[in-house]
C-alpha cells in the first residue's frame, strides 16, 4: 500500500485499507469493501467523477463525504 504522504492518497479513486493511509483521514467503503480514500465535500462539483457528496456516518458524527456511486 501506498503511504499516506503520497499524492494519489489525495484522491477518491485510491484503494485504501485504513483511515491512516488517507490525507483526508477518510478511508470508506460498503461492507466487505472495497475501500477508498474519500474527502469532505459541500456538492457533487467538490467529487471526482464516480463519486457524490453524500452524508456519511463516521465516528458516530454524519459528515459531507465524495462516496462511489
């Protein structure tokens, strides 16, 4: 796996197999994977193509996140 200090980290797209491999700290995907560093967002615009801002529970706190369609 990639460090977190990469620069493909910085993206949706990269697999990730923990928050810690992430710049965003984000690492989400559906249960049983796969997973892939995400971001906060305020709307689709802020995503890649692929992804939408979308609430996401993390931590017990819901957050504006790019999640895969």
């Amino acid at each position: 796996m990639l460090l977190a200090d990469d620069d493909r980290a910085a993206r949706q797209e990269f697999e990730c197999a923990g928050n810690g491999e992430c710049k965003s700290g984000h690492c989400l995907g559906p249960t049983g994977g796969p997973f892939y560093c995400s971001d906060t967002c305020c709307s689709n615009s802020d995503c890649g193509g692929g992804f939408s801002c979308s609430a996401a529970n993390v931590g017990g706190t819901n957050q504006l996140l790019c999640v895969k369609l």
